[in-house]
C-alpha cells in the first residue's frame, strides 16, 4: 500500500464526520454511522499491513536480482553484476517492509544499471527483471476487491 | 461555503456579468463524476429588460488540493473561451474570475450542454457504455471531432509551444515525472523503468497541434435519443496544451477507459479508431508514437493518482474518493507490464 494504513483510517473518520455525518438524516443511519467510526478509531492502532505481503515482494525480488547477477556475470558484465550484488547486501533482513523496500530500490537500480548496457548484453538479464515486474503487479491486485469505481462515480 | 451562500454569490456575479435586474438561482448541484476540479451546475432564471429567460449553466472551480495540482484555470479557459464560437461541441464558456471575493478561488463559467456522460466502468452486468448502434454513429464523430480538435490553429491562443522534434515528448514526460516526485513516494520500479523506457524512446513529431489532454469517455456529453446517440461536447479541458496528435490518440485508445470492452473508450477497435481519425482529416498515425504514448498514458494515470493520494495522505482534502487509488494503483502497474508488451496477448 502507498499510503500508511493509519493514514487512510484517520482519512476515513476525518470524512465521514465532516462530509457524510450532516448528510445523513435518518436518526438510526446517523447512529449507525458514529458507531462505524467509533470502531474505526479503535481499529486504528490495532492493525498493520500483513506481514507476509511484504515478505512475498521481497523473496521475488531476492530471486530476480540473484538471477540478474548471475546473467550480468555470464554476459562477461561484472562491474553492473557488482553494482546490482551491492545493492542487495545493502537490504535489511527485517522489519518485512523495510527488507521489501530495500529490494524494490534494489529493482529499480538493476533498471538504471541495465539501461545502460549495450541491449545484447543485458537481454537475459532484462528477462529475469521483466518477469519480477509482471510477477509483482499480479501479486499486487491478487488481494484486491473489485472495484466500485463507477458507483463512486455516479455518486 | 453552504449551498444557499453560493446561491447567493453566482446570483450576484451573474447579475453582475450579464447586466441583469435579478437572477434567481435553482436546482445547484455538485458533480460527483469528476475527481478533479469542483463542479457546479445549475439553471439561472434571469430578468433583463423586463424579459425572463431560464438557462443551465455549469461554474468549474479550482480545487484546494486535487489531482492535477497545482492549478491554473486560465489556459484552459481562454482555451475554451476562444473556442466558443468553433463548431467543436465544447461549451460556450463567457467567463472567468479570480477574485477571492465572488467565490473564494478562481473559477470559470460555462454554458451547460445537452446529455449525459457515459461513466467509463463497465456496466452492472459486464456490458460497455454503447449499444452497437450507438456505436456505429459516436465512434466515426468522437474521431472525427478529434480530427477537427487537431486542426484548431493553436498560434491565436497564447499557449506556449513544446520545440519541435522530440520536444512535445519530452515536455510531457519531464511533467509528469516532475508530479511523480513532488507526490514523494517511493517509485514501483514498474514504475521507475517505465519512465525511463520512456527517456530512452521519445518520438518527434512532425506537425504541433491543440491536445485536449483528457479526451475520452468519461468527458463525452453523449444524448441518447430514437435508438442511437450523439456527441453533443467534449468536457474537462484542464490538461489541454500544445503537443503531438499521437498523444490524444493514444489516451483515447487507451485499456484505461475502454469500460470491460475492446474498444477505444468503449466505441471502435483502437485500429478502426485511427482510421476513422485518419479518414476524417487527421494525419495518418504512426504505431511507434502511439506506443510511447500509450506507455506513457498509463505512467500519466499513475501520476494523477498519485497527485491525489498525497493530497490525501497530506489531509488536504477530504474526499475519500482519493484514498481509494491506492487499490487502483495495482491494476495500472499491471496495465503497464501489458502496454510494454510484457504479458503475451496484451493490447497496447
């Protein structure tokens, strides 16, 4: 998630008190609203991002760049291959989202590192880095429920 | 401000504006469909020389925070202003104020058009926005108002031109990279290579012309009448600049908005869409300028999103409705493996 979970918690209450609660004019949808926010105040300090979210991101990583490094390595590329290993050993082992973080910086320097190299020379290399980013975009909706985007629109 | 307060206030400025012994303000209303500027419509019943006159209008106002910060509603309403009297259906738009005195912040005035506007979500049961034979009369004209956007002469606009060659390109990435930074979150690297994916591949362009910058279903005033439809204005000229045709062409094109359908914004095979622009009098288009756009049509939607996430997670604003990107932001990331061709049978 881009914004902390606290965030969007405090930004949920902050709108439904200034926003929805002066619209509500049912007496029991009004109680039924304060009671919604009353369990999400509570809820705010109690919960965090699931753990093992961060850890799935970060082992994907972990095992694209080693894949990178090895390629890079055989594509006769140590110095890039160097550059990429650096910045790996440079991850944290834990908390789970700080090691994840630490490896999608890791990701996006194999990409800097990458577009510098002559295109056959990275080719396998950008293979192994492409399948990470297709591999992490669909872990990244796998927990997603569908959208009510065009409610929200309608209003 | 409370609804009767803004009564109370357009009633004075269109009095003001139009030289009106009263106006009587009725049936405002707060648009939910943008997510953007705010909007207000409403129907002014005005007495003017003893004669009485009833008309919808539409007023767009800046923003205190929102997803295309920071704002400037001058360029496009002197855009839209000079277009009035142009057979494109934009609305006639008289004027626009930026004294904090009439409402606050700056805002712009608009005649309201006839329609509806297809939302761009497919609908309760899977379908796209249009019947076929919708779509057989909106395609053809969507493009073919496209083609006629295009050859505006922008020169009489007082817009500022991107160079030529590579520059309407390059403008437009470094904006939007300049967005993705001032929002400071730490870039997806789907994200980060896309951008430079982009660097290393800009297009020239060899004929500058007005972009709309937003044009697409969800900004199409659409009346629907005897079994088919028809285009009656193209809305939210907020990003309309100098650029490449390409640009427009791809981000209508674009899977963002195609509603569950194959179709460009829901009307016509992306491929029949550009023919229909071509066939209508607009350039020919060129598969490799529609790919860099494409690409970077999506890192734009990352970019606007993101925009409104830090306006959220800043709490400078309140509308939930910016908070729900973040869920939306995965599906972009992988809109953008399948636009860079990534994920075999991927549309770009």
């Amino acid at each position: 998630m881009t914004v902390p979970v606290e965030s969007l918690v405090d930004g949920a209450v902050r709108t439904l008190l200034d926003a929805v609660a002066p619209a509500v004019g049912s007496r029991y949808a009004r109680g039924q609203l304060y009671a919604v926010i009353d369990v999400l105040r509570n809820l705010r300090d109690r919960i965090e991002e699931r753990a093992a979210l961060a850890e799935a991101d970060a082992a994907g990583a972990a095992d694209a760049l080693a894949r990178i490094v090895v390629a890079l390595r055989a594509a006769d590329a140590a110095g890039a291959a160097d550059a990429i290993a650096a910045a790996v050993r440079a991850a944290p082992d834990g908390p789970p989202a700080a090691r994840a973080a630490a490896l999608a910086a890791a990701l996006v320097r194999a990409s800097e590192v990458l577009a510098a190299l002559p295109g056959a020379q990275a080719a396998a290399a950008r293979a192994a880095l492409e399948a990470c980013l297709v591999d992490r975009a669909f872990r990244g909706i796998a927990h997603l429920k569908p959208s009510l985007l065009a409610e929200i629109s309608r209003g | 401000m409370s609804d009767a307060a803004l009564e109370a206030r357009l009633a004075r400025f269109l009095a003001a504006r139009l030289g009106a012994e009263t106006v009587r303000i009725a049936a405002l209303e707060r648009s939910t469909e943008g997510f953007s500027q705010e909007t207000f419509s409403f129907e002014a019943t005005v007495v003017r020389a003893g004669r009485t006159e009833t008309r919808g209008w539409v007023v767009k106002r800046e923003p205190v925070a929102g997803l295309l910060e920071p704002y400037d509603l001058e360029p496009e309403f002197r855009v839209l202003h000079a277009l009035s009297d142009d057979p494109l259906p934009s609305p006639p738009t008289p004027w626009f104020e930026r004294d904090p005195a009439v409402l606050e912040r700056p805002f712009y005035v608009m005649e309201r058009l006839p329609g509806e506007v297809p939302v761009p979500a497919p609908g309760a049961n899977g379908e796209g926005p249009f019947t076929d034979a919708e779509r057989a009369v909106l395609g053809p004209a969507v493009a073919a108002t496209l083609a006629r956007l295009h050859a505006v002469d922008w020169r009489r606009l007082a817009l500022d031109p991107p160079a030529p060659g590579a520059g309407p390109a390059a403008r437009e990435l470094a904006a939007w990279r300049a967005r993705i930074a001032r929002a400071g979150f730490p870039v997806e690297p789907i994200l980060a290579d896309s951008l430079a994916w982009l660097g290393g591949n800009l297009p020239a362009t060899d004929r500058l012309v007005l972009v709309h910058g937003d044009y697409r279903l969800g900004n199409f005033l659409v009346v629907r009448e005897h079994g088919t439809a028809r285009l009656t204005g193209v809305l939210d000229w907020e990003m309309v600049h100098v650029g490449d045709p390409h640009e427009d062409l791809a981000w209508c094109a674009s899977p963002l908005w195609r509603a569950g359908t194959p179709y460009a914004s829901g009307l016509l095979p992306p491929a029949d869409f550009f023919a229909a622009y071509a066939a209508a009098g607009g350039a020919p288009v060129d598969p490799a300028r529609i790919r860099f756009w494409s690409v970077l049509a999506i890192v734009k939607m990352i970019a606007i999103m993101l925009t409104g996430l830090a306006a959220f997670r800043d709490g400078r604003t309140s509308d939930l409705r910016l908070a729900i990107f973040d869920h939306q932001l995965p599906y972009l990331h992988l809109l953008l493996a399948t636009t860079r061709g990534w994920i075999p049978g991927g549309d770009t």
